[in-house]
C-alpha cells in the first residue's frame, strides 16, 4: 500500500482512531476489573490526545501501516480482582477491539461492494480498506510476546506462575530486541516483524472483507 498524498490524508484520522479506540478498551477493561486508575488519569476517554504516542503513530505512516502504538494506560494490579485473569483481559482488550473494527469495516466494505456502491466514492474505498488493513496489523503486532506489548502480558499469564522469574529476565532485554525487529527493515532491506506477521495479517483481512 502507497503512501501518496491521498493516502496519508485518508490514513490518518483512520490511525488516530484505531489506536485511540485500542487504548480505550485497555482503560475500560481496568476499569471494569477494579482498577480507576486509568479513568483517575483521563485515560478513560475516545479523546485521541490523551492517548496518542507521537513516535508510535509515526512509525505506522514508516512501516507502510503494518505496526505502531500508543501510550501505555496505566494499570494498578494491587486493584485487580484476580491479577492474572484480569490483567490477562486487559491486555487483550486492545487488540481485540481492533479486530472488531476491522470486522466491522470488512463487513460494511462487503455490503457495499455487492449493493454496487463503492464505485460511487473512491475514497471510501480507501478508507475502508485502510480501517481493515491498519486494525489488523495493529492487533496482530500487539500480540507479539514482547515486553511491553500487549502480547507480553497474554503470553505471561497463560504460562505456569514459576515461569514468571524466567520472563522477568527476558523482559529486560525484550525492549532492545523489538526496537531491532522494527528497525531490521532498514537494516536489512526487509522487515523481520512483516516476513512473520504478513500472511497472518493478510489471511484475516481476506476474511474479513475479501480483499486479496
């Protein structure tokens, strides 16, 4: 996918949204398991400015749409009912609102196109498939298990609790391996996160929307 001019434009109102969208469910997931933080913090909002990372959202327009964040909402575990259960829902609340939208987006992008309407507006075309496209790589990259993505904390309670000291090792150096990962498309000509994420990514926006 290009990033001519019309793109750009049409992009980014759909990143700030997705993302603003992601971080609020992490907030209102905290939020219903106990924790206020998030909400004491103004966190709890669809206001994108409280939630927008400015090198995050920059690196979406860099890797061509096919990874990016925000900031992280803060939780509190000693709030947590049961921490690993809840911190296991919240992590997961982000990325599964983004495939939410992107099913939603397919949905409407399927309607349109067998009612013969997507002609009309080539920009919702556009549009659409960029909803689809950016909802799903953004799922699917914060489910990596990286410190501190998303996927980290899913993967960290799923594991045994006598892995924990193991994952607190490899945590501390997790940060430096994602930085090289996202970097290694520069490094290399080729993104290592893309050759691992890519067919996963395409498969589940061909079955959303059907877009090949």
């Amino acid at each position: 996918m290009g990033l001519d001019l019309r793109t750009i434009i049409i992009a980014a109102p759909v990143i700030i949204f997705s993302l603003t969208v992601h971080e609020y469910f992490h907030a209102w997931t905290a939020y219903r398991c106990g924790d206020p933080t998030a909400r004491e913090m103004g966190r709890l909002t669809l206001n994108p400015l409280a939630h927008l990372d400015v090198f995050g959202t920059l690196m979406l327009f860099l890797s061509h749409f096919r990874f990016g964040w925000a900031k992280p909402v803060p939780v509190n575990p000693y709030n947590l009912k049961n921490l690993r259960r809840d911190d296991f829902w919240i992590s997961a609340a982000g990325p599964l609102s983004n495939l939410g939208l992107a099913l939603i987006s397919g949905t409407v992008f399927r309607i349109l196109n067998v009612l013969d309407l997507l002609r009309i507006n080539e920009g919702l075309i556009v549009m659409l498939q960029l909803m689809i496209f950016i909802n799903v790589s953004l799922a699917f990259f914060n489910l990596l298990p990286i410190y501190p993505l998303d996927g980290s904390h899913i993967f960290r309670n799923i594991l045994p609790e006598q892995y924990g000291p193991t994952l607190d090792r490899i945590e501390q150096v997790s940060p430096m391996i994602l930085i090289f990962l996202i970097l290694s498309g520069y490094f290399f000509g080729f993104s290592i996160i893309w050759l691992i994420l890519g067919p996963f990514i395409r498969a589940v926006v061909f079955l959303f929307s059907g877009i090949g």
